[in-house]
C-alpha cells in the first residue's frame, strides 16, 4: 500500500518521513518524491514466534511517498507541485504534515505557525484540483452527449448529473471522501483519482516539549479536524528521528524518562493502515510468522491469492482460529483438541486476526 506524504514548506515533512523509515529512504529519481517503506507494528507476531520459533518474522508494510513541496510564488505557498499531482493520485492513501512547532530559524512561509490554518489551506490544494479534473470531465462528456446515439444518451445524462453534483460540494469545500454519493459514483472516483476521495491522514509536527501534551492535543485534533475517512496524530518529527538513531533498548529507556510513550511513527503507520480499511490475517510456522494486510471485507479464497495464487485456484479450505483463542490453548494441536480451530469455506469473510492454514490442491 503506498501512503503519499505531502506539506507547505519546512513543515518537517521530510524529517517526519525520514524518521518514520529510520533513513532507510531511497530516491526514485535526480528530483522525485523519497521513498520509504515502513512495518506496521504488530505485536501478535512477537506472541506466534515464541510459540512456533520460526526462521523469520514478517510484518505488513506501508510504503511512503514523500513528494518535494514547491517554493512560495506569487499565488502564495503550496503544498503539492503540480507535477507530483499524478504521483499522490497514484497513492492509496495520503498523510498531510502540518507544522505545529516553533523555531526561530525556521521561518515559516506565511508567516507564523497555525497547524489548523495550514491543514485547511492543504485541503483546499486537493480540492481545486479535483474540482478542475471534474470541470475538464464534463466539458468532455458534454461534448460527447451532442454527437451521441440515443441508447446512450441516459447514461451521458447521468454521468453530468454525477459530476456536477460532486464539483458542487467540492466548491463548498466539501472533500470527495466526506460527501455521501450513491454507490454508482464508486467506478467513476476510481477513474478519476481524486485526491480529496482518498483518506487521509493529518498529522501535526509538534514541538519536542509538547509530547507531553500529545494525547491533549489529539483530542482537539480529532474535534476540530475529524471527518469521515479521515484520522489525525501529533508527532515531533525532531524527537522521533533522534530516538531512531538509537537502539531499541535505549530508545525505549529515553522514551520511558520523557513520558513520551509509543512511538508516534508506529501510531501513525497503525492509523494509516485504518484509514485504508485494513486488517491482518496471522499464518505461523516453522519457517515463518507473517501478517498479511488485506481489505476488511475479503473472503477466505481471496485472502488465499494474496499469499500466492497457486493457493487461490486450488483451495480446499481454510483452517483459522481467532488470534485470542489459539494464545489461550498455547499451540494450534491445542486449539483443533479444544474445537476453536475450524474449517470455512471459499466464501467466509476474514476477520482481524484471523490465524490461517489454507488446504489446497494444485
């Protein structure tokens, strides 16, 4: 799944993304968006390991886009350049990054610091954008419906109708994610990548000495800015890329002596993963403990052709136990010996945690 990271200028937006990937980062290009790809914290996968000791543990991952911000002109600052518009519409997700932190020799490119001003001055930029790909669609739709045979003339009418109904709300400052629309409206939003369908997560950067306050100022944040598809985090993108360049073990210890918590990265890749409307289904072995991200909603023979498709077209059946039920028997000989592992069928919907052995014959 790829996250695009976007932000007005020195906001910290790089700094959070190069801190969320321990400087892991790569470069797709001389002058493209860094990339990154991050584990999605688990701790169910610790807990599987001591249990079968397998050769390797593998977490699901979120991999970030972070796209280079443009300089201020004579419009203003900007959050998004214009030619990195088809890089975040090709993302499933986007993560804003809105400066919350005072610094005297980083000036900020308006003048002063006011995350809520700049996240809605951000969401403003994915909203005119949509709204010009939608002005462009219709006039195009338009022109086919002067030229179209009658047969298709009602399905050229409703689309218009489609368009412009979402353009409107758009021009009241509505984002696409938050506006209910009618489920014919899903292909077309699928066509058109706009970015204010996509979720989104906000997330402030906030001064070292406001982690304290992190769970007070995420309170207001989710008041001010929560919305349909939509989840906010505060994290110090400064405090965050200093604690990754320690070790687990004394990392853990600073965080333990300044109150500071989890790590905001790991929130943040965990809220991510929820926007996206994600779960994890479990296998474990001998040979390897695996969480693998799949969409709330898939069934047992599409969860199968994620792990390989060979799986998928030769399934017999899936045999899963919840999470919580295989920790309380200690192993899967318990868990069959204490009927909490069962078998289910092509169409039985995934649930979170799920811990999965898929009988196939190919």
């Amino acid at each position: 799944m790829a996250v695009g990271i976007f932000g007005l200028p020195q906001a910290g937006k790089t700094t959070i993304f190069n801190a969320a990937t321990r400087g892991a980062a790569g470069r797709s290009g001389r002058a493209g968006p860094n990339l990154g790809v991050v584990k999605v914290p688990d701790a169910r996968l610790g807990v599987l390991a001591e249990m079968d000791h397998p050769k390797r543990i593998v977490h699901a991952e979120i991999e970030y886009l972070d796209v280079p911000a443009p300089a201020g002109g004579a419009e203003g600052p900007k959050g998004i350049s214009a030619e990195y518009l088809n890089v975040l519409g090709g993302c499933e997700a986007l993560l804003m990054v809105a400066r919350a932190f005072s610094d005297p020799a980083v000036a900020h490119v308006t003048g002063s610091v006011d995350p809520y001003r700049d996240a809605a001055s951000l969401e403003l930029e994915l909203i005119l954008s949509d709204i010009g790909v939608l002005e462009r669609r219709e006039e195009r739709v338009e022109s086919q419906l002067r030229t179209a045979k009658t047969l298709d003339r009602d399905g050229l009418r409703k689309e218009i109708a489609l368009l412009a109904s979402i353009r409107e709300s758009l021009e009241a400052e509505v984002p696409v994610r938050a506006q209910a629309l009618p489920k014919e409206a899903a292909p077309f939003l699928r066509n058109f990548a706009l970015l204010s369908a996509k979720p989104l997560m906000i997330v402030f950067n906030i001064d070292e000495d406001d982690v304290g306050r992190t769970a007070e100022i995420e309170a207001e944040m989710a008041e001010r800015l929560g919305r349909p598809n939509a989840a906010t985090a505060a994290v110090s993108g400064k405090l965050e890329t200093e604690l990754a360049e320690m070790s687990p073990e004394d990392e853990a210890e600073f965080r333990e002596s300044l109150g500071a918590g989890e790590p905001g990265l790991d929130r943040t890749a965990v809220l991510c993963y929820g926007v996206l409307g994600l779960i994890a289904f479990l296998t474990t072995g001998p040979d390897e403990t695996r969480a693998w991200a799949i969409r709330d909603g898939t069934t047992a023979l599409e969860a199968a052709g994620k792990i390989h498709t060979d799986i998928q077209r030769g399934f017999i059946r899936a045999e899963v136990v919840a999470y919580d039920d295989l920790v309380r028997a200690g192993g899967l000989p318990e868990a069959r010996k204490q009927a909490t592992l069962r078998s289910e069928g092509k169409g039985y919907v995934m649930r979170d945690g799920d811990v999965v052995n898929f009988l196939f014959n190919v």
